[in-house]
C-alpha cells in the first residue's frame, strides 16, 4: 500500500469533491506522485512532443497546447479535488509522467489511466504507480469502479491493465474531440480489487 498525506474526509461518489482536500502525495517504493507544477512543464513537452509516447495520448501537440493540458490538470485539482498526479521518479528526481483518476465531463466512468515518457518504459511504473492513485481513489474519493480507456492496438496498457487484475468489459468511445479513436473498456470494481491486494496482488 503507498504512503499517503492526510487528506480530508472522503466525498460523496461520483468524483467530484466541489473543493480542494488538502494536497495528497502518494509514495511508492520508486515514484512520488504529487500535484502538477508550473515546473512540470519541460517533461509534459517531452511526453506530448514525442510521437511514440504520444501515440495514444492525442498525438504530438505543440507547446501551447501542452501548457494549456497542464494547467487543465491543476485547474481540476482545485475545481473537483482530483485529477492526474505527476509521476516523480525518486532516485534521480525527474518528472516522468503523468497517471491517476481523471474524469472530465461526458467521460466513459471513473478513469485511473497513464502516461510516461519513453525513458521511463519498461520498468514497471505504470502499474506501480497506477496501483497507488487506484488504492487513493476507492479510499479517498470513494470511487465504487475504475476504468481504463485503451486502443486495441495499445498492447503495452492492456498488459498493465491485465497486471492490475482488470479486465474487459465493453466497448467504450470517449466525447469529442477524442470520439474518432476506438477504445475499449477494461476495469473492474472496488471489492475486486481490494480482495486482490489482500491476496498480496499488485
């Protein structure tokens, strides 16, 4: 289970809290997830101006789209008390993505979804980190499921929604202006995953 900051008592289901807790940070053996800052700023660059790492987060953007998405998250942090946290790696201190719940208006459900530079790939931080804002989302905001919203042809989010323990469960089509991509559904209910960190799991 991550470390979390105190934080104030759980809002009523349905995400939105109306205010801003108290700013949570997430510890993991690896990651510190935390609030975006205007600092962050380079590394969402980096993430959205590569066309690999972006494949599946709306393609390459410019920088001015990419300021706006990062004030996006931090203006939903304080109108709805959550959102996406930066991904710090702890041993070099470097921003290396972004991850947790996220749900913006017409959005398929309550979302717990991912995305890192390519420098961060392969060792696992997806999964660990998407582990914590998942265990900080059915606790503090009272999330009763989670969704992930992936391409079939993102096989790299299937396998960690797969480690995750969620499965799929429908077609899913996000609202404009990202209904054009065919996504599909994976997720699975708090009771779920709460019976398989008790097993030990993720």
């Amino acid at each position: 289970m991550p470390n979390a900051a105190p934080g104030a008592s759980s809002p009523p289901q349905g995400g939105r809290t109306g205010r801003m807790m108290a700013p949570p940070v997430l510890e993991t053996k690896r990651l510190l997830l935390r609030l975006p800052k205007a600092e962050d700023f380079e590394g969402f660059k980096l993430l959205h101006g590569d066309p690999e790492a972006s494949r599946f987060l709306g393609g390459v953007q410019p920088p001015s789209v990419v300021w706006r998405q990062l004030r996006t998250l931090a203006g939903a942090w304080a109108l709805d008390g959550f959102a996406m946290f930066s991904v710090v790696e702890k041993a070099s201190n470097r921003w290396v993505g972004r991850l947790g719940p996220w749900q913006p208006d017409g959005w398929p459900g309550t979302e717990v979804g991912w995305g890192l530079i390519r420098e961060a790939w392969g060792k696992g931080y997806a999964t660990e980190g998407a582990a914590a804002a998942i265990d900080w989302a059915f606790d503090t905001l009272g999330w009763t499921e989670i969704i992930h919203s992936i391409e079939p042809s993102n096989t790299a989010s299937i396998k960690v929604a797969e480690r995750l323990g969620s499965r799929y469960l429908r077609p899913g089509r996000l609202p404009p202006p990202y209904d054009k991509a065919e996504i599909g559904l994976w997720g699975q209910r708090r009771e779920e995953w709460r019976e398989r960190r008790a097993a030990g799991h993720t």
